[in-house]
C-alpha cells in the first residue's frame, strides 16, 4: 500500500496541519514504508475475535451529580494566547 | 566518604528517619550533581531548585516530629516533563507546550508530595512521548550517561538518564510501548510499567490513552517498589484507573522464586537481536533456575503482529488527543498572516510539532479516515486482543515471562533519526504488554561490550508484586544494578550552588 502526495495533502487538511511541498514528498515517501510494515496485519486471522473497544471490565464509568470545587476562570485562561475579560479571542470564523 | 546522591531510596531513607542526615544534605548534594554532570547528560529541562529544597525542610519538619513519615519523605526525585505540575513549566518536550504552566498537579505528582518527597524538576523526553530515543525532543537530546554519544533510549530517557546519573534517587516516566522499559534497559536502571489502570493518568498529557501508564525509574527493584507503592491505587479522577486493592509491595521482596514459574517465549528469542543481548537474558535465566525457579518454554503466537497493530492504535489515539492542540486555549498560537480561523490552525500546528509527531498524527488520521478504517483500525484492535489472548494463555501456565526488554544496546544519537521504521523496531519486545495492559518491568541484566543490557520480566494483570520479587531475587544474587557509569569521575567538579534555571 503507497501513499501519494495527493493523499497526503487530504489527510494533512483532515489533521488540520500544514505541510510545505517537501514535507508533502517527504510523507508520502515515509508513510509508504510504515504501512508496508502494517501490511503484515492484513496476514492475521480475526476471524475468532469479536470487536472490542475497550480491554477494562468497566465502563461508562459515572460519578455522583454533585458539586465541585472549580478553579478560578483567571486561573483557567492564564494560558490563554489572547484573551479578553474571561473570554478567548480568536480569529473571525464568519465575515 | 560516600556522597550521598550514590544512595538508594531504601538506604537514603532510612538515614533520614533515623536523623543521620537531613533531607537539605540530600536534595543540596543532588543539585549539586546536576550542576557538575547535567552539562554532559542534559537529563532536565527545568530545576526548582529553590522549590526542592523548600520541599526538603518541610520533609525535615515531618521526619523531626514523626509526622507523615513515609518511605519517600525527603527523597528527591525528577518528573517527565508530561506529568503537569502546578505553577511549574511542562512542555511534554515540544515547542508548542514551550511557555505552559499548569494550573493543578496530576494525580501521581500530588501523591509524591503528599509522602513528602522532593521534587528536583523536569526531565527530557521525545515530543508527547512519541520516540524510542530522546532526540525527538523539542529542547535537544539527552545523552546515556553509559556513553554520552549514545542515547539513553526513549521516551523517557530523561528519566532514565537522571537517576542512572546520580541526578535523582528515583524519577516518573510514562511508558506507551517501552518507554520506561526501554530506557530503563539502556541505562542500566530499573524501569516499571504497571499494569493499565494500576496508576492513575490524571494530569498525564495524554499520547495513546489506551496504553498509556507512568512508572517509576530506580536504581533497585526495592525502590521500584517503594515507589509504586506511592502512586498506585484508584483514583475517581481518571474512569480508567482500576478499584483495586493496593498491595505492600515491598513486604512482596522475600527473595524467594523457589518454584516461581518462568516462561520463555520462543517468538521473542529470534534473528536481530543482538548477541550480547540474547546471551544476558540466557544467563539471567540461569541464575532464576539456580535460585530454584522453573524455567518453562512457551510459545505467543501472534508476537509478530504487535508493532505493526501498535503503529495503528497508537497514532489513531494520539491524533485524536493531539486534536486539542489548536491554539485557542493554551500554548502556541500563529496568527500572524493567517487569512483566517482555519488558517490560522494550520500553521499553528505546523510550527508547534516536530517532524515524529506530525507523521503519528498523519498516519493516525489516515488508519480512522473513510475508507480505511476496517483495514487498519478495526482489524489492528482485533489482532490486539489476539495478543491479549496469548498472554492470558500463557499466564495460565506461569507467573512471569521473561525477554530482553530491547534487540540491542543504546545505539548512537543520529544513527536511526532518519529511518522512523528502524527507530520503532527498539520497541518490538516491549508493545505487547501495552497492548495486552499488563505489567512489566526492565531490570540490569548485565553488560555487552561495556553497555548496559535489560532483562524484562512480564506479569499477569496486577501481578507488580510478583514481577518485582522476581527483580528483587536476581538483584540479591548479582551486583549488575549497583555498577555506575564513569561519567562522575571525568567531569565532576564540586560546586556549591545549581547554576541551572530557577523557577
């Protein structure tokens, strides 16, 4: 299984993640290799084995509806890139 | 004179409640260490030193009053730097992370400063965790301390590299697919993965979250013990963390492995790996035989599919919790330029990861995109619990299986950068215990041509206690973990103050 360049610019628009002309080349050369490892997967009988999405006994775990100590927004958006009052600001989405 | 940074977690902490010296003496002559070898080793990213030593007088005033006395307090220990600590920088070693501090502590951090130990800082490690190597730091690679122009194995290989320096007594790593394990064999330092869910991944900054897990470095399977103790046990902060009994791990040390059934598996004992490598395992199961262990063949048939079912799963679940990374909240933002909202993402995450995260992220978005998510993503978790299934197996007929924890030694900075398959094949022997959530542990096993070798030990879910029994037994009747790299004796110039960073 190879990867082109055509693909590698899909999947870089669906990471959201710009990638240089080189870079393009580059992954397309790069990730060929790896899934021609992972091709040895297509070798396995799975036949026996039902789909699970999780190795743990539990799940959906739930915790009681009640209040918690919070953290203070200006704690919370001290980090923040930019930031106005206790708002985040971005750039427009809409014109 | 013996200085006291060459102490185990054991020894150090029985001085300290004995009051033969204080928990200052301690963490001052490790930041002194740090400041006379880190220059050669570069283990930390930051050191608080002021904050360690304000922590070791606190612990001080506990061990005067017996106060919360534990087997940590005053013990002065490092942190991966994907661990958040409160009000302290942590990067998870990438540039987008470079200027984030946390506002909380993580379960695991919070649980060491509540035994009252020390904390000396943050350690190196590949960007987000993704690497075998430590060069896929943002921030420049760590060296082995064994042969600075090799590394000290990944991801955690500032960890690893701290305590087999004499930088820290003990150090936090996480391991997703060998990355405690590994590093631990490379540096001839004990490295713990416990089983998934044994220790809570709250305040983790999350790579694959269905194999993530921390684990403790040590320089004894007695401190690794002392150590899990510590962060181990339930946690209502992570769904995941399992409401299992804690046990007295240390009280586990007897050693005795008279009648302790060991298996070989046959799948991990084949063509490329070294044979330096192959010969340490070969003798340490000698000397479990003569200790009185049985020593039983055993076979995990689909061994040969695990790296490539990890190379699926593993960036399919970082590409997903790497999708938070968008410049809004926290970290990198590139605005500048940007035509819009989209744009602006685009280049935020182009500038903020480095090359191995970027290609995860790709080919993880790529295995669960339309189209090729039954060939890739459905069938890899399905071949992962045929792994499962083999390691269920073979727990049925013993108790621990034993490995080299890596094909080879620490090989050199720059020999593998630029061939990412070569680099994931250092992780063969350790991604079937992530894939299958048991625990495991790396302990020195011996010496190849002067570079330190790894045994791994497997155990069945929540089996720590036994695995490190196992460790323990081979530590009495050997002398492999007490050997130290010669690094001091070249570079050590004694100063009196840390002239690293403070924070």
């Amino acid at each position: 299984m190879s990867i082109s360049r055509e693909d590698v610019q899909h999947i870089a628009l669906l990471a959201r993640m710009h990638l240089t002309e080189d870079e393009l080349q580059v992954m397309a050369r790069q990730l060929s290799g790896i899934l021609e490892h992972i091709a040895v997967l297509q070798e396995a009988d799975v036949s026996s084995v039902a789909l699970t999405a999780t190795l743990l006994p539990q799940s959906g775990v739930m915790r009681a509806d009640v209040p918690q100590p919070s953290y203070t927004p200006d704690l919370l958006l001290a980090n923040a890139p930019d930031r106005e009052d206790q708002y985040l600001r971005v750039k427009a989405v809409l014109d | 004179m013996s200085a006291l940074w060459n102490l185990s977690i054991a020894e150090a902490g029985e001085r300290l409640r004995r009051r033969e010296i204080t928990s200052v003496a301690l963490t001052q002559a490790h930041l002194d260490r740090i400041a006379a070898v880190d220059e050669q080793v570069k283990a930390f990213l930051t050191v608080t030193a002021e904050a360690a030593l304000e922590d070791a007088r606190a612990a001080d005033k506990r061990l005067d009053h017996d106060d919360r006395v534990t087997g940590l307090t005053g013990i002065p220990l490092a942190l991966k730097d994907v661990l958040v600590t409160k009000g302290v920088r942590t990067t998870a070693g990438s540039r987008f992370l470079e200027h984030f501090v946390p506002p909380y502590d993580g379960t695991v951090v919070r649980r060491l400063r509540e035994a009252g130990a020390v904390t000396l800082g943050k350690v190196n490690m590949d960007e987000f965790a993704m690497g075998s190597s430590t060069e896929n730091s943002a921030y420049g690679p760590t060296r082995n301390p064994w042969d600075t122009t090799r590394v000290p194995g990944g991801s955690s290989g500032g960890s690893a590299a701290a305590v087999a320096a004499g930088e820290a007594m003990g150090s936090l790593g996480s391991d997703t697919g060998g990355s405690v394990r590994q590093p631990g064999a490379l540096t001839n330092t004990v490295g713990l993965k416990p089983t998934y869910g044994r220790v809570s991944r709250f305040g983790l900054i999350a790579f694959a979250s269905s194999l993530d897990q921390i684990g403790p470095f040590t320089r004894s399977a007695r401190d690794s013990a002392i150590l899990l103790g510590a962060i181990a046990g339930y946690d209502p902060a992570d769904s995941t963390s399992a409401n299992v009994p804690v046990p007295d791990y240390v009280q586990a040390l007897t050693g005795d492995v008279r009648g302790l059934k060991i298996g070989v598996p046959r799948e991990y004992f084949v063509e490329g790996t070294e044979p330096g490598v192959v010969k340490v395992v070969q003798d340490a199961i000698a000397v479990y035989r003569e200790l009185g262990a049985e020593i039983l063949d055993i076979s995990l048939p689909h061994t040969r599919y695990g790296l490539a079912a990890y190379y699926i799963i593993a960036p399919a679940e970082a590409s997903a919790n790497l999708a938070r990374y968008d410049g809004i909240k926290y970290g990198l933002s590139v605005r500048e330029g940007a035509d819009d909202l989209i744009d602006s993402l685009m280049h935020t995450r182009e500038m903020g990861f480095g090359p191995e995260v970027r290609r995860r992220i790709m080919l993880g978005t790529y295995a669960l995109s339309s189209g090729y998510y039954d060939a890739y993503y459905k069938r890899a978790e399905q071949v992962r619990m045929l792994i499962r299934q083999d390691f269920d197996a073979a727990f049925a007929t013993c108790d621990v299986i034993i490995s080299p924890t890596s094909p080879t030694v620490a090989f050199k900075l720059g020999e593998r950068t630029d061939d990412p398959v070569a680099m994931y094949l250092a992780d063969l022997f350790t991604i079937p215990a992530n894939l299958a959530g048991i625990c495991g542990v790396s302990i020195p096993g011996g010496f190849s041509e002067g570079l330190p070798v790894g045994v791994q030990l497997l155990g069945q879910r929540f089996e720590e206690a036994t695995i490190l029994r196992a460790a323990d037994a081979f530590e009495r009747v050997t002398d492999y973990h007490t050997r130290w790299p010669t690094l001091a004796d070249t570079v050590a110039k004694p100063k009196r103050k840390s002239t690293k960073k403070l924070v």
